[in-house]
C-alpha cells in the first residue's frame, strides 16, 4: 500500500491548498519542505514586499503631513533595523500559521530536501515515501545571466535581510520585482537607478499605463537607464560597485539583479523520470496540471504560466477537484487574470490590455482619464492617477487598468465587473461613493460608448 495518496514537494500558497483540499476528501497526504513554510509569497515575496513597500510610503506622508496641517518637530530619520525585524516577526508569525493549517487538515509535514525518484517513490531526507500522486509545487528562484563580475551583485531574497541600507542603489531588471524594489528602496532613502534593456518598463503590461507610471518613477527622481545592457560590474576597494554600460558607468553600494525568476525543478529527478521541462526547468503540463509522466502533476511557479499567488491557488484546487472526481475541471481562463505591481504609485490591471483586446475583438472603445487624486492637491509631491476600461464596440467591458493610489484595491473589485462580462451601461448607470478614486471609472462608463471620432 501506497503511504499517502498525495505526496506534494513543497509547503507553499499551492501546495498547502491542494494539501488541505485533498486532505478534506480523505485522501493521505504528506508534505515536503526543506524550507519554512508558506513558500516565496510568505518568506521572500508578496508579504515581506508589501511590508517593505508600506514602510517606504511613510516618507512621503511625513511630507505631505505638512499640507495638512501637522507640525513637523524634526526630518524623520528611518530606522532599517526595526522594519527589518518586526517584518521578521510577521513572517515567523505566519510559518506557523501555515503549519497549524496543515496540522488542522490532516496534513503530515515532513522537513527535508525532496527528489523524485520514481513515478509513486519520493525520497525526503532519507526516508523513502510512496504516492498514487506526486504534486510539484516548488516555486522559483531568482536568476542571474552569465555576467562578468555577477558575485557582486543580489538578487531580491537578499533585501529582505541586508544588515544596512545602501546609500545608492542599481536595480537591473523591467519587472514587477525590479519596478516594486525601485520604488521601496528610493522611498527608504537610497538614491535609486533603474536600469533596463529596453524602452519601457513591465512588458506585457498595458502601453498606456506603463508610460504612465514611468513619468511617475521619473518624478518621483528615480534615475532611469532605458535602452540599456550592462556590459560587466565590478567591486571596488570601499565596498561600492561599478556597473558598466555601454555609454556610461553607474556606481553604487548595492547592484540588484531582477530579471525574473525560474522553477526550482533542477535536482529534483524530473529529467530522469521522463518529465518534460522547458528550457528554463519549468514542468510542461496538460491543461489538468499532469505531466508527461501521469502520476506527476505540477502547479504555481514550476509550471510558470504566471506567477503569482492566486494563480497556483486556483490551480490547486482544479487539479484536486480533477483527481478526486476522475473528472478534469474546466481549464483555468489565464486571460482574466487581475494584478498589480506594487509600486509608487501602484498599477493595476484585470482582463485584456489594449493590444490583446485588439487582437481578439477588432474595433474596441476605449476610454481614459488622467487627474490629480483630491489626497494631493493640498501640497506634498506632486502625484497624478491613470484610469482606463477598455470595451468592445456593444459595450462589454474586456479590460481595465489603473496607475493610482491604492490601485490594487480598486481593480480588485472592478475585476468582478470583467469577468462576470458587465456593460458600460451598467457601470456608468451605478451610483458612485464620492468622493473617491473609484469613482472616476464610473464617470467612464457614463461616456457614450457608441464609436465616437477618436474611439478605438
């Protein structure tokens, strides 16, 4: 007899789901981690960034503090240490919010490194454990290129636990990650160069919005290096670096490297098995989640479809309800898929962008609107807000995106409107809470949809 019907390698958002959903079945399951629980969102990801990114908003509501009012006895002075360690303490509080959840569920824990070593055997450690299923769900890792001099750069999990802040800092990278860490880094006081290979930042995103937000990381003085390679870096006798470009040559105390991440599938016995991976290691699947070897399934970052949280939750539980059942789930729509960068301003988007909702539907409306929030016209830096729908030509909302204070909270609930396939009519025809940001979008939806001189 098998010792588990679901053995899953890896404790993270997927993998504690589909552990405790299939455990709410009745099925055995065990768990492999050989770090502490709760994956990369918990440890070095979303939560920590997000605390780090609240702590870096502080500086400038002191300024704007003044606008409104308040007396400013001294300059605020940021204490790097006690962020670092009250962050620490959440995400200590939150690996063992994840283990009491799979205690609760029925779920054994087993700590150690995993490796497949066949179709139903999983060694952890050195105890050898058999499965009807194993369930990859290992999340990924940073990647650097091959660079000349690229030990002297980090990568993102090293911020979480820098003993100093650096007084300058390069980030190379166009992602969310190098965007998210620009803006954290300049708003904890470091003088922030952002450093990409092509025109705009976050490719895949919107045009319009990453235009935007550009002129907003620009206001803000964070020194963009667009259109731009870096040839080599090298260490300098007083701990700083110097990055070399093809024009110029930057230097600063800290070089981080955000040029993505990739599956933590290398040594886990995968090619071995037959297990088909792509070229950067990632799980190639079916759309039920299952591999070239049908006792193997694989979800969130070792599948790598897209990266994020709520994606590797949603295919946990389509890839239990399909192995419970025998019956495979409808496939996950990808093109619905709602996020945010979490930067400064944040930029938010669900549904199709501009370029894809042209491709797929032809003659669209789209409609936009750039204004100054009421929080910012008191005083304090200056600060604007980007918003758009985008439509087809009887109405349909496709799409929307915006660049804004508190962004990932408006588009969340604007999400709903997509993919529940709302109208223009029925936005524009809400009564809005006012006076508030979100209320621009339905002011938007009030604008007659029919095709206008300048629509599309």
């Amino acid at each position: 007899m098998n010792d588990c019907d679901l053995l899953v390698i890896g404790a993270g958002s997927g993998g504690v789901r589909a552990a405790r959903l299939a455990a709410a079945y009745g099925w055995r399951v065990v768990v492999a981690e050989c770090s502490a629980p709760g994956g990369t969102c918990v440890n070095l990801g979303c939560i920590p960034k997000k605390l780090l990114h609240y702590g870096a908003e502080y500086a400038e509501e002191w300024e704007r503090a003044a606008a409104y009012g308040w007396q400013l006895p001294a300059v605020p002075r940021l204490h790097w240490a006690t962020l670092r360690a009250n962050k620490d303490r959440e995400i200590h509080r939150l690996n063992g919010v994840y283990r009491e959840l799979l205690s609760t569920a029925g779920v054994q824990l087993v700590e150690g490194q995993a490796r497949i070593q066949g179709p139903h055997t999983v060694h952890i450690g050195t105890t050898a454990y058999t499965a009807r299923h194993i369930l990859v769900a290992i999340g990924s890792e940073p990647w650097v290129p091959e660079l000349e001099g690229r030990e002297h750069v980090v990568v993102s999990d090293a911020l979480f636990a820098l003993p100093e802040l650096p007084a300058r800092a390069i980030i190379v990278g166009g992602g969310y990650i190098a965007v998210e860490f620009a803006c954290i880094l300049k708003g904890l006081g470091a003088d922030t160069t952002l450093v990409y290979r092509g025109p705009l930042p976050l490719r895949g995103f919107d045009t319009d919005l990453r235009a935007f937000l550009l002129e907003q990381l620009r206001a803000q003085g964070i020194h963009l290096c667009l259109n731009a390679e870096v040839a080599a870096v090298t260490a300098n006798g007083d701990g700083s670096r110097t990055v070399q470009l093809e024009d110029r040559t930057l230097t600063a105390e800290l070089v981080l490297y955000a040029l993505g991440r990739r599956p933590r599938t290398r040594g886990l016995g995968l090619e071995a098995l037959g297990v088909e991976l792509s070229a950067h290691g990632a799980v190639i699947v079916n759309d039920h989640f299952q591999s070239t070897v049908p006792s193997i399934h694989a979800i969130g970052d070792a599948v790598g479809r897209a990266r994020l949280t709520p994606v590797a939750l949603a295919e946990a539980g389509l890839l239990v309800r399909s192995l419970v059942s025998a019956d495979p789930c409808s496939p996950l729509d990808y093109d619905s898929i709602p996020t945010a960068v979490f930067s400064h301003p944040h930029m938010a988007v669900t549904g199709l962008n501009e370029t894809r909702a042209r491709e797929q539907h032809g003659e669209i409306v789209v409609r936009s609107s750039v204004f100054t929030p009421l929080r910012y016209t008191l005083g304090g830096p200056p600060g604007r807000a980007l918003l758009k729908i985008i439509a087809t030509t009887d109405g349909r909302l496709v799409g929307a995106g915006m660049v804004g204070p508190e962004a990932g909270e408006i588009m969340q609930a604007l999400a709903v409107a997509v993919r529940a396939g709302a109208t223009l009519d029925q936005l524009g025809s809400t009564l809005s809470i006012h006076p508030t940001l979100a209320e621009e979008f339905i002011d938007l939806g009030n604008v007659p949809y029919k095709p206008m001189p300048g629509d599309g």
